[in-house]
C-alpha cells in the first residue's frame, strides 16, 4: 500500500548562505530562494597570470549535482571569465533551512596536477 503525503511534494526549502570553497579560500554570498530542483549560476574569473583548469565542483549533502552547463576539467585563459550553470536537486523528504556548500577545484595548466 502506498501512502501520498502531499506536503512532502513541496518540501519547504531555504538556503541560508551559498558557501564557496575554492582551493583554500571560503567565500559566503546572501542566501536564495530554491525549489526542489534549481540552477545556482557561479561565475569563475582567472585573476591568475596563467591559464587555469577547473577540475571539479562538487555540491554538498544534502544536496546533488545533476548538470553542469561546461564540461569539466574547463579551461579558463588568463582574465577570462566564465559562467558556470549548475543544475542542483535537493536530496531530502524534510524541510531544510541551511546552506549550499559548493567546492570549486582549480590549478594551472603548466602544474602537473592539473593535466587531463
């Protein structure tokens, strides 16, 4: 037998804050309006001398990456910018108020590390 419970189809959802880790640094914007299912845009500019790559991003629990607009690993040359689309689902069956934890992944092109 199935049970609908029809207040679980909209489960309430707030995020707080959006933290951005990159690399080593933590940045914090104002928190957004999201339904289950949302698009967070997060622009990337290389600041750097040298082209970067972008490696990963990753999204935190309780929340699922389902789509990146680029295909990662992505090269940004230096003062370029970049627009990355992320497609985020809300995992959980339970009201949520908290933050988006994203992880953003990049090095230089000449590091060894960040070869494809």
């Amino acid at each position: 037998m199935r049970i609908n419970i029809p207040f679980l189809k909209k489960v309430p959802l707030e995020i707080t804050q959006v933290n951005i880790a990159y690399n080593s640094a933590m940045h914090s914007f104002n928190g957004i309006k999201a339904k289950k299912s949302f698009t967070y845009k997060l622009p990337f500019s290389n600041t750097e001398m040298v082209p970067m790559r972008i490696l990963k991003v990753e999204v935190d629990k309780p929340f699922a990456m389902k789509k990146i607009s680029h295909n990662i690993p992505l090269d940004v040359e230096s003062g370029q910018r970049v627009v990355l689309e992320l497609r985020i689902e809300f995992d959980g069956k339970f009201a949520y108020s908290g933050p988006l934890g994203i992880k953003l992944s990049a090095l230089p092109i000449s590091s060894r590390l960040a070869k494809k």
